[in-house]
C-alpha cells in the first residue's frame, strides 16, 4: 500500500502538539490594524488550537502529524 500524502497548505499552518491537539495561528490580523484596539491585536498574535469538530478533518490533511 502507497504511503498517504500530506496537504502540504495544511503542513505550512498547521501544527501537531505533543498532546495531539492543532495548533494554529488566529485569524483577522493581516490589514486593517487601525480599527482594532491594541489589546485585540496582542490577543490575535498569540496561537490558538483548533476546535475539537475541527480535528477529525485536520488528521485527515496531516496523516502523519
């Protein structure tokens, strides 16, 4: 049996944790920083883990974390 390939789009965003959660960087802070406040863009900057509904689908792009 082949081996699966990687979603390498995925790959380049995603990461696996040593717990098995994604890790993930948070949307919304590639333009328009002056309308948002300072602590919203500190917030944003910080990296996020991806949903639980979310993780089915990512294990399926990154079959080999």
């Amino acid at each position: 049996m082949p081996k699966m390939k990687t979603k390498r789009s995925a790959a380049k965003r995603i990461r696996k944790t040593g717990s098995g959660h994604f890790r993930r960087a948070k949307a919304n802070l590639s333009h328009g920083m002056i309308s948002k406040n300072r602590k919203r863009c500190r917030r944003l900057r910080k990296n996020d883990t991806a949903s639980g509904s979310d993780e089915r689908k990512l294990r399926l792009l990154l079959p080999y974390g």
